[in-house]
C-alpha cells in the first residue's frame, strides 16, 4: 500500500507545478498583450489559460479519488488474504495434529496397558492392574472398571484406582448414568465438565474434583460387557479415540474369559 501514498505525494507536487505554469502563463501572456495593445484577445486567452488550470485541478482530484478506490480494495484485499492465511494456518496446525495421532505406537500402548501374564490373575487383580497402567500412561488420577452381570443389563464394579470412598461405587444399568449410556451406544464419551460430585479425588492435601471424564465401553462380540470410567486433571484429547478403541478391543478379548 506504499506505493499508493507516494502516487499520491507525486499527483499533488504534479498539481503544484500545473498551477505555477498557469500562473507564469498568465502572468507573461498578460504583459505581452498589454505592451502589443491587442486587448481583443486578452479574454480568450484568460478563458483558455483557466481551462487549462481547471483541467489539471480535474486530473489531480481523479488520481486522488483513483488511489481511494485502489486503498478501498487493498484494504479488502489483505483482509480476505490474512483470513485465508490464518484457515491455511488452522488447517496445517489440525494436519499436523492428526499426523501426531496417526504415527501414534498403538502396539507399545497396548503393551503397556494391557498385563503382561493375566493368566495368574483374578478378574479384580486384571481390571485393577489395567486401571492402574492407565494411570501410568495417561496422567489418570481415578479409575474405576465395571463388569456387566452375565445374563443381565446390570453393571457392578470390579477393578478400583485411587477410590477411597466408604461404599463400592454404584451398579447401573445399560442406558442409564454417563456410564451406562457409554454402553448402550458402544462408543467412547468424552466428558470436558464433569458434574459436581462425580468425582472426588482424596489426598494429604484434601480433596478435588478432576475436570475431565473419559468413559470406555468394552464391547465383545458386538455386546459391551464392562465399561471403563477414567478421571484426570489434564484434558483427554478426542483425537486419541483411535487409540482407546484398540486398547478397548484387546481388554475385551482377554476380559471374556472371566465372564465364561
């Protein structure tokens, strides 16, 4: 747009000199007309040195009104150019997120996750042992793993990660509760506000609530047969979902042994 401001500058000396020619015209015509006495012309040559001072006033109000218009759309234009930018921006930060997530080592997670000899386990040393492998990897602050009663729609827990409270957490059916909606639609639900009083995690220095709320339904053989209720601090980013579905998957094949 700089350029713009110097035509501008440019316009204006060129009006400046316009005007002093006229002048200088005028002022030499005048004295030559007067010294020849030819006072017949001295009107028509008054006349036409005015047009020529008006024609270049005209001109330089037109460059003036052009460079206006040129501003007008530049200024649009930069706009319309610092908006593409900042979506190119948007668009290259979202690609780069979803390239992170897509070079993501599921199978070192699983690994981490998922025991190592199950076999020696008991359905509650499984489920805790699991809880606690998530807390490890994912900043997860409670867990709580709930089975589903064989033959019923009934949910009771089993495996426990820093629950301290007097009684078991509640049984729930499917369709009911976060929980129990988690497993009636057989799709993981991310909870950025939890609700007063879901969670309270206890501590030497008191007791908080965490903020955010990842639940993982357990689905084997297209039935979910336990749901997973994961606490944090830190937010749980959605783009993870791929990751939680594989880690859901494998926990639901090494669960249904202790549901036979």
């Amino acid at each position: 747009m700089g350029y713009l401001k110097k035509y501008k500058i440019f316009a204006l000396f060129a009006l400046m000199i316009h005007i002093a020619l006229c002048y200088l015209l005028f002022i030499n015509t005048h004295r030559i007309l007067i010294q020849n006495n030819n006072i017949e012309d001295v009107n028509k040559i008054y006349i036409l040195i005015a047009l020529i001072l008006v024609s270049g006033v005209a001109l330089f109000i037109l460059a003036i009104h052009i460079t206006k218009i040129k501003e007008i759309k530049g200024f649009y234009q930069d706009a319309n150019d610092s908006e593409e930018e900042n979506l190119n921006d948007e668009t290259k930060v979202q690609e780069k997120k979803e390239e992170k997530f897509e070079d993501i080592d599921i199978e070192h997670y699983l690994k981490k996750i998922l025991p190592k000899d199950s076999s020696k386990l008991t359905a509650i040393k499984f489920t805790e042992k699991i809880l606690s492998n998530f807390a490890k990897e994912f900043d997860i602050v409670q867990g709580l793993f709930f089975i589903r009663k064989k033959g019923s729609n009934d949910f009771n827990i089993s495996g426990k990660y820093a629950y301290f409270g007097e009684t078991d957490p509640p049984e729930f059916k499917i369709g009911e509760t976060l929980s129990g909606q988690a497993a009636f639609n057989k799709t993981i639900l991310y909870v950025n506000e939890i609700p007063e009083n879901y969670v309270t995690i206890l501590s030497g220095l008191g007791s908080s609530s965490p903020r955010f709320l990842l639940i993982i339904p357990i689905v084997f053989n297209n039935e979910t047969i336990a749901v997973i209720e994961l606490a944090s601090f830190k937010e749980i980013k959605k783009g993870w979902n791929k990751l939680f579905e594989e880690i859901a998957l494998k926990i639901g094949e090494a669960l249904i042994k202790y549901l036979e």
